[in-house]
C-alpha cells in the first residue's frame, strides 16, 4: 500500500488522539492541543533529525511527483510553523515543540543536510520561505537558541533572485537583519541596554 501524507500524519499519533478525543473529561483547549500535536509530531521528529525526505511521502495527483518532491517538504514546514507559533511562543509545555522546530530549521538550511530545502529554484519557494519568516515572526523567543545566542554572531548569506550567492554579512550579536538599503548597506535590530531596541545601519566594505 502506497503511504499517503495522511497516513504519515496519522500512523505517528493516531491511537493517542483517538483514545483523547473519545474522552469527555477535557476541555476544548486540550482537545485541540492534542490534535495539533497528532499534525506536528510526525514532521517536526522527522525533520529534527534529517529524516523528513526520507520518511515524508509526496503526494503528486497531477502525476508530477518530481516537481512536487522540489517544493513538498518547505511549504510542509513553513505552514506547520506558521499555524503552531502562538502556541510555540506562549505555551511552557510547547519547549519540546520549540526545541524540534529549531533543529528541523537548522536541518533545512544547511547544505549538508539530507533535509536541505529548495529556497531558491522556481517561484514556489517564494511563498513557502514567506510562511517559515512569519513563523519566526509570530514566535520569536520560541525560534531564538539561547545558548547558540551566547556564542556567535549571526551570519546571513545574501542571495540574487537567481539564487546565486552574493555575499555573507555578519551582524553582531543579538542583532537582528531588518533590511537592506542601496549601496551595500544593512539594517539590523539591535538590543540596548535597557531593552529596547534601535535600528542600526552598517556599511559593507
């Protein structure tokens, strides 16, 4: 039998959720926590530990199985992080969740990666790379690895629309990119010492 998303989905959580949503001792929250952990559970383990191609199936109705298999796994994981971030930013029992969705993001962008995802080829990453920025909008603090934060500066690799690389721009830390401008330069979000924040401009050389 040919494994469909949906038995992807379900075959990770599926007695669990059945069992709760059998019950009637829960509240409507918890019901729908539940369900939301059935959706994420099979993605996020997957993708935390570079496995989402592997075990993820591709669904293709149009029989174009190759083209989907290009754009499947970002649009799965953008929209998945996009619906889940409230909860990811206000919900203590969500750190797991939290822990998962920042390694399956670290797994998606590095080339070394078997996770490593299409951002760049056709103009469906365009959509797909939207939904995974306003996750990290939408949850910030659940997104930032306070530990790796401690350690190092970010580095954003800049890329032209033909995903070709252009230059790698390193801000310092707790800095966040918030644009750039003509000329080479860059805006970033930096944190003061009161905690507020002020928007910064840097010149590349």
């Amino acid at each position: 039998m040919k494994l469909s998303r949906r038995l992807f989905v379900a075959g990770s959580a599926g007695v669990g959720a059945t069992a709760f949503a059998q019950s009637t001792e829960h509240s409507d929250r918890d019901y729908w926590i539940a369900v939301l952990k059935r959706i994420a559970d099979p993605l996020l383990n997957a993708a935390a530990n570079r496995r989402l191609k592997a075990e993820m199936p591709v669904e293709a109705p149009h029989d174009n199985a190759t083209d989907r298999r290009e754009y499947t796994y970002l649009e799965a994981l953008g929209r998945l992080l996009t619906g889940i971030a409230p909860w990811l930013e206000s919900s203590p029992e969500a750190q797991r969740y939290a822990d998962l969705a920042r390694r399956a993001m670290a797994s998606a962008v590095d080339p070394a990666s078997a996770d490593y995802m299409n951002f760049t080829k056709g103009s469906q990453p365009v959509v797909d790379a939207a939904f995974l920025a306003l996750a990290i909008l939408r949850a910030p603090n659940a997104h930032t690895d306070r530990e790796h934060d401690e350690k190092a500066a970010l580095v954003y690799s800049v890329f032209d629309r033909k995903g070709r690389w252009q230059r790698d721009v390193t801000l310092p830390k707790d800095a966040s990119l918030a644009g750039f401008g003509a000329k080479g330069a860059v805006y970033a979000s930096i944190r003061n010492s009161d905690g507020s924040k002020s928007v910064a401009r840097f010149t590349l050389k």
